[in-house]
C-alpha cells in the first residue's frame, strides 16, 4: 500500500507584523496613533491608504465595522476579545489565514514554518481545517511552527516544543511513525554559542527518535552547502546553489552525523527552481528538507515554488513523499510434535514399542535415513501427539496481583498433569482451577478500574489526564 504526502517548508522572513485592531472608523485615529510606533512612515502610509481603498470597495459607512486582525488570531477569538457582532463587515486574518488558504490551493498536508515570531506555546486552528502548532517566546523574533491538514491533526502522538529554533511533532499514519521537525538555525552574524546550542538541541531530537521511524526535517539552515558533492556523496547531491560556507558545512557535518541526507540537491532543476531565499541582487540557498539516507526512494521530487506571497524573501520548498506501508503478513504457527513428554517414562516405553512395530521388529535401522526419519516422525505424532498450532495472544496484565498470579501457576500445573496422565480425576481438578481462575481475574480486574476511577476523581489524577492531554496539543 502507498500512503502519499506533500510536505512544504516557508519561511516568512521579516515582512511579518504584529497589526493593530481596528474598531469603527470614529475610534480610527486613537488606535492608529496608539500603534503607529510600530511602523515605519511609509509603511504606515501604505497600510493607511489600504485600509482607506477598503472602506470605499466595500462601501462601509461610518456607523459600520472594519476590523484588522492579529496575524495569529481567528475569527472566533477576534469577536470574543472585542465583543463583536455575528457577522462583522469584513476581517482581515493576516498570515495565519493566507497559510490555510495555500495549503488547501496547494494541497499541502504538512507544512513547516520558521520564524514566525507568534509568542507562546499553543496549538491553534488556522482556518479552513488546518492546526497550527507553535512555540515561540519573542514577539518580535524567532519561533518555529508545523502546520497539519485536519485528516492527521488527529494522528498527532507527540509534540516536543524544544525551544524558539527547535520544534519535532510525531504523527501515526497507516501505522507508520512519522517524526517531522521544523528548525530555525541562527544567521550568520549570531554567537557562535548559539549556533552550537541550536545544533545541540537538534541532536537530540534525533537521538530521542528510533532508528526505525521516518524523520522529515523542514529547516531555516541561514547556510549554503554549494553546488557539487565531491567527497560528500552518501549526503548530498550535485544541484545545490553557489559555493559553501560555515554554516553550509554544518548542515553537511550534521546529515553525516545522523546518516540523513539533503534532499534539495539531488533533484536537478532551474536555478529559479534551487534558490530559496531571494533579495533584491541576492539569489542562494538557505532553507532545506533532509530526511534519511534510508528513505531517499520514497521522495519523488524537491523543488523550490515560485509565485506565492506568503514570503517576501523566503519561497516554499516542496516536497514529495510517498510512504511505503507494508502490511505484515501473519505468520503460521506449524503443529509441532510434543517430543517433550519423551522425558516421562511411560511415554518414552511405549514410543519405543510403536516405533519397533512400525520398523517390523527390526532391531538395526534401515539404511534409507529418510524412510527411517519418516516412520519416527509419524510414530511421534500419533503416540506423543501434537500442538494445536494456535498463536498466543498477549494479554492484558497490568491489573494482576499475587493472588491471580499463584492463581494461574497452579491452573498451568494442572494442565500439564492433565496432558500427562488424560484421568477424569485430572480433568476435573484443570476444570475447577479455570473456573476459580476466572473469578480471581474478574474481582481482581474490577478491584483495579475502582481504583485507577478514584484516582482520575483526585487533584493528581487530574493532573495526569491533563498532562497527556497536552501531549496531544
């Protein structure tokens, strides 16, 4: 079975703001003047003049509502924090909204954002069926963010909000592990401390995650690992961008490090279709997807997607990922002769004498081995008999205690007295220690759910529910 996902990565740059509300046109001036400082004078002209041509398109009278939302916020959340009416005359939802728009115009499932500068650690519907979850702690920079179609917001096992740079979710589809992490990685001119505590916290993330779940990281790099591969071929292709830098060698050292691959470079394209990150004369390449050496196959195409204004600077880089899911067959359990009871000497006399009349009282074998093999394998099954051939089945034990513990040794003792000696006197002593079995589980069982329920009515089990429900966030 084939399990196809389209998987993109944005980066929004700086051209993202936090924009002021905006009630009736008579409070204009107030709310203007009171956030203006955030802009600069031609923006705030621009945006002044855009908001002008608005209420003129839309014929809005001075009596009725305009309305400019934070770039984070939702419909909802804007009528609940301004007490609004039902249907306001027009909303604005700014980045949050443009985002779900593109996804479902492009039919992007799985989306991996850096710097998106929303402060806080929610996770937040976006519109139109797609989540956000994010995890920033500066309003005014940083942050990362993955955004989901709604089909796998459900699927959502594990989100680890490492930190402003760092965020890794886990997802199940088609009873495949899927761990995608979005990454921001500082530019060139930060610390050289905070370069290496991004890396740090990139490794582990990928040391916390088993060898044999897929990883798709979606990252901001702010490096350049160049056109060509020489010497570093198992990692990379030929079809990157310009020359290398630092930073780029540190995209290189860390796919060797944890045996990923860039998958940008191995797709030739257009340089239009290469550069991610584009400003004025400045064409490079700085945003990447890696995944694992291992599942390079299942990516079909990487490419860079022109036309889109949700990033000025920044364009999406797109990915096809096809899942391979294998459905493991069940496996059958062959009859297996009960050679084991040999060691009893009853059993071990009396498989001596059928094997004898079976050979015709011949005292030596005969030469042909395979003949002979034949002959002690059905005189085996018939005297020793054989296994039903049933798989066992795990079962639910966290619930026991010592009393169905001891309870079940000594049913599983009779049983196999019983299979020794077939007595009615066995039989029955087998058949009184199930039924007895039976009821210990059952008080036990019921014992164990009255307490995990008393539990869950307590301060500390309220807690527990609480802290896997925020794993699910």
């Amino acid at each position: 079975m084939k399990f196809v996902l389209t998987i993109r990565m944005v980066k929004f740059g700086n051209v993202l703001r936090r924009m002021p509300f905006l009630t009736q046109p008579s409070l204009f001036t107030r709310a203007w003047d009171r956030h203006r400082s955030h802009w600069t004078g031609e923006e705030a002209e621009v945006i002044l003049r855009l908001i002008q041509l608005l209420m003129a398109y839309f014929d809005e009278r001075t009596d009725r509502l305009i309305l400019l939302a934070d770039v984070s916020a939702s419909a909802a959340d804007v009528e609940r924090t301004l007490n609004l009416p039902a249907s306001p005359s027009l909303i604005l939802l700014g980045k949050g909204r443009e985002l779900a728009d593109m996804m479902e115009r492009r039919k992007v499932d799985i989306l991996c954002v850096q710097e998106t500068r929303w402060k806080g650690s929610k996770a937040r519907s976006i519109g139109t069926g797609f989540k956000l979850f994010y995890y920033g702690v500066d309003s005014k920079r940083n942050g990362v963010g993955v955004v989901l179609k709604e089909e796998f917001v459900r699927n959502v096992l594990e989100v680890k909000r490492v930190s402003d740079r760092v965020l890794s979710l886990k997802l199940e589809i088609e009873g495949v592990m899927l761990n995608v992490v979005s990454g921001y990685a500082p530019q060139v001119g930060c610390e050289l401390e905070e370069k290496e505590r991004f890396w740090s916290e990139l490794d582990e993330v990928m040391e916390s995650i088993p060898t044999g779940e897929r990883v798709v990281i979606g990252a901001d790099f702010n490096g350049h690992v160049g056109e060509g591969n020489t010497g570093d071929e198992e990692v990379m292709g030929k079809f990157g961008v310009k020359e290398r830098n630092l930073e780029g060698q540190m995209v290189v050292d860390f796919a060797k490090r944890m045996d990923m691959v860039v998958v940008n470079t191995y797709f030739q394209k257009r340089e239009e279709h290469r550069v991610t990150y584009k400003s004025g004369g400045r064409r490079t390449q700085v945003d990447y997807i890696l995944c694992r050496r291992g599942n390079l196959k299942e990516i079909s195409d990487c490419k860079v997607v022109v036309g889109e204004s949700v990033a000025r600077q920044h364009r999406m880089v797109v990915c096809r990922m096809t899942l391979m899911v294998c459905k493991t067959k069940r496996s059958k359990i062959e009859k297996k002769t009960k050679w084991w009871k040999l060691k009893k000497e009853e059993c071990c006399e009396e498989f001596r004498q059928k094997l004898r009349q079976a050979l015709g009282g011949q005292v030596v074998l005969p030469d042909d081995w395979e003949t002979t093999a034949e002959v002690i394998r059905e005189t085996g099954r018939k005297v020793l008999g054989v296994s039903s051939g049933k798989r066992k089945e795990d079962k639910e034990t966290w619930w026991w205690n010592e009393e169905v513990q001891d309870s079940i040794q000594r049913k599983r003792l009779a049983k196999k007295k019983w299979d020794m000696d077939r007595t009615e006197e066995n039989r029955q002593e087998y058949k009184e220690l199930q039924h007895r079995v039976k009821r210990e589980v059952s008080k036990a069982k019921q014992k164990a759910y009255d307490e995990l329920y008393t539990r869950l009515d307590t301060r500390e089990g309220q807690k527990d529910l609480y802290r896997l429900a925020r794993q699910r966030d």
